[in-house]
C-alpha cells in the first residue's frame, strides 16, 4: 500500500503515460531517454493535481524503447488501480540520483542560477538548458536579452550551486 509523505527534495524523473497490461503496470516516458535512475526497490512519488504526492515502491522495470519504460509499482495489482496512476509526475529523492563524474552535473542544479562574467557582469538568469547534440547549453535571460551559453570548459569557469551562481568567460563571438 502507498504511504502518504511529500519529500521535498524531490527530483521530476518522468510522467506515467498509460497503463501497460492487465497487472498494474504502467508506462513511464522519462524525462532523459537515457535514464537509469529506477531500478527495483527504488522509491518514487507520484504527484498529481487530483491527490498529494504519494510514495511508492518499484516491484518491476522494464525497458520498452529509448525513453520509455514499464514499472510495475507494489501496491497497484490490477489495470484499474493503474489507470488511476495516468498522468502523474514520476519523482526520486535527490539522494537516489546516481553519482556523477567528474566535471559533471544534473541539470535542475543550474537553473534559476545567476551567471556572471569573470569580470563581474551580469548576464542574467538561466531560465532553461538543452541539448545541441554536441553539448548543453544554458539559456540565461536577463531584463534586456536572451544569451545562449554553451556548457563548455572554455566557457563554464565555475559552477558555485551553493550560492546559485554560475562564472563564465566569454570568448569571441559569445555575446555577440
């Protein structure tokens, strides 16, 4: 049976798309394709407009294609509880995250972070970050403009989640 709790380190994984076949599964799309984050055992919340986040277990998972997986919650035994499920934002406790390596990090981390120049200038606040298929890149929007930053070493100096700060040299071309 899911326990009622709200842990509000909560990190968005994915959200349940449909139910998958008669014994309570459900299809999650996750928010990174290339995810590994929910493995059996895994403790999950679901949160929906209709009732509080909810904890629950992971009994099975399987993978189905790039970014899509079947879970299989303890507790949701028959198609009808699942159906109950669809829609709801798929969310681990920041601590269950896997490790990073060196040099990097989760994307949620940089945002809402203020970056500045390595001479002090403000550039703005990053709103969004995406992929190019080469690397991520930052969108920081200011009161006056919208700047692009690639997440490169020449560019990204420090990143100081900390104080919520993010310090970037500008090479030629950047700002322009």
């Amino acid at each position: 049976m899911p326990e009622s709790s709200v842990n509000p380190q909560c990190i968005r994984i994915g959200r349940i798309s449909r139910t998958h076949g008669l014994t309570g599964a459900v299809r999650v799309a996750l928010d990174h394709p290339a995810s590994r984050t929910l493995q059996l055992g895994s403790r999950v919340y679901l949160d929906a407009h209709n009732f509080p986040p909810r904890e629950y277990q992971v009994e099975v998972v399987r993978q189905l294609r790039a970014g899509v997986i079947s879970v299989k919650f303890i507790g949701i035994d028959s198609c009808e509880a699942a159906e109950h499920l669809r829609g709801c934002i798929v969310s681990v406790a920041e601590a269950q995250l896997p490790p990073l390596a060196a040099n990097e990090f989760y994307d949620y981390r940089a945002l809402g972070c203020v970056v500045v120049g390595s001479a002090g200038e403000n550039f703005g606040m990053v709103e969004e970050i995406f992929s190019n298929g080469a690397n991520d890149v930052l969108v920081v929007r200011s009161d006056r403009r919208e700047t692009l930053i690639p997440v490169i070493a020449d560019v990204i100096k420090q990143l100081d989640f900390d104080n919520r700060r993010i310090t970037i040299e500008a090479v030629p071309g950047l700002l322009d």
